[in-house]
C-alpha cells in the first residue's frame, strides 16, 4: 500500500451533471505515484468525463477531488496550478496546424513554466527523441502520418514534466496500423515509471502494463482490480458482457 505522500490523484464521491444527465455519480478513486490506469466501459460510460475532470477541462459539482495536493475548488488558481502538474493526450492530437513539431512543444513550457527559448527547445528535443520522432522536429502537423501525430502530443505533454499523464483514447482516431506506434510509446513510459490514467479500448495494452483496471458504467466504477483478476473473472455481470463484445 502506498503512502499518503505518494498518492497523485485523488476522487472522493465525485459527481458531476450535465443539465439532468448524471456523467458522474459518487466515484471514488485514489491513484500512486508510478501506477499505470486503465479506464475501460461502454460508450457514455464516464470515462472521458473523469479524466477531464481531472484535468479541470470539466469542474465536477460535488465531491472532493484532490490532484498533486491541490485541491481542485473550480478557482482559477487551483485550475492553473492543477494543468502545470498534468498533461492531457487528446483523441484528435490537438496540435498547433500553424506551428512546426517542435514549436507545439515549446510553447508551453515558455509560456506557462517560463523557460527560456533554449531551455524549452532542448526539452522539446530530448521528449521528441523518447517518442522516437526527432527528425520530424521541422515538419508541420499535416506533414505527419497520424500516428506520429499522436507522438508529437505525447511529447508535448511530456515537456511540462506532468506529475500525471492523462490519456483520452489516444489511439481511437488512428488507423489500425498506427495503433501500434502510438501504444508502444505508452508502453515505453509505463515502463519508464510514469504514472498514467488511460481511457482505452485497447485492451492488450491494459494486459500488459496495467496495474489495476477500472471498468465504469453510467458514471459508476462498478470494479477495480488487476489486469489478470479483471480479464480472467470480472465480478460484475456488467463487465462480462463487456469484455465478450470487446474481446469477440
């Protein structure tokens, strides 16, 4: 069991509405330093949600939810100070079109951390090289196959050095064959010690580097547990129906 000091993430009864619509309701979920997540359930499941309320893209209206410390109130200060702790990979890349490779992954260490042009450059190129695409440093996003796209958000998040790293089904945009480019690079940094909360369908990845696996449902975690004791013999009469469609 891990020491309060190494707890990263933290949701206590969290809950959040859209107009009637319940997204959330009383999730609680506490995630350590070095843990790799794995947030799976059907579409509308509140799995993007959550980690969007992490990241205070979305505020949650009741419950606590504390992020590196930093409880988040749906203040300013504490939206700020959250996002320069976390890094978010998006579905659809959400690069910069007007900006090269690496000026996407410059400006916000210059702009929020305040490093220097040079600083900020060989921290763009060092992450740029743990994605494996340092020759794409001068390209334009739309010179890029997907795949490498995807990279270069992963590489840009990284160059705020997150204490969490947030993804969003980052491979559901992609073509099959750049699924693999894309999950390689996440296998890398889970490996590497980062501590990762990934909403994915791409459960071979979950087998492989996850230390628990969530499984949600109308806004609910309805389990929690390993990767083998999740896959092999869910509790939940909902997540065996899941995981036959999925898995078929």
């Amino acid at each position: 069991m891990a020491d309060i000091d190494d707890t990263v993430v933290e949701a206590r009864k969290v809950c959040k509405f859209f107009g009637k619509f319940q997204a959330l309701a009383d999730v609680d979920l506490k995630v350590s330093k070095g843990e790799t997540i794995v947030v799976c359930g059907p579409s509308g499941s509140g799995k993007s949600t959550l980690i969007r309320c992490i990241n205070a893209l979305e505020q949650h209206q009741s419950g606590d939810l504390v992020v590196c410390g930093i409880p988040l109130s749906g203040t300013r200060a504490s939206i700020d100070a959250v996002r320069r702790r976390t890094g978010m990979v998006f579905q659809n890349f959400n690069l910069f079109p007007h900006m090269t490779v690496i000026e996407n992954c410059m400006i916000a260490p210059m702009k929020v951390k305040g490093m220097s042009r040079d600083e900020a450059r060989a921290t763009a190129e060092r992450f740029l090289k743990r994605v494996h695409i340092p020759e794409q440093a001068d390209k334009y996003p739309i010179q890029l196959s997907g795949g490498q796209q995807q990279r270069v958000a992963i590489a840009r998040a990284l160059s705020m050095s997150p204490d969490v790293m947030l993804f969003d089904e980052p491979t559901s945009a992609l073509d099959p064959e750049m699924v693999r480019e894309v999950l390689d690079t996440m296998v890398e940094l889970a490996q590497g010690g980062a501590t990762m909360i990934c909403v994915t369908h791409e459960m071979n990845f979950a087998r492989q580097v996850a230390d628990r696996v969530i499984f949600m449902d109308r806004g609910a975690i309805i389990e929690a547990g390993e990767p083998e004791a999740f896959f092999s013999a869910p509790r939940s009469e909902r997540a065996r129906e899941f995981l036959a469609q999925i898995l078929h």
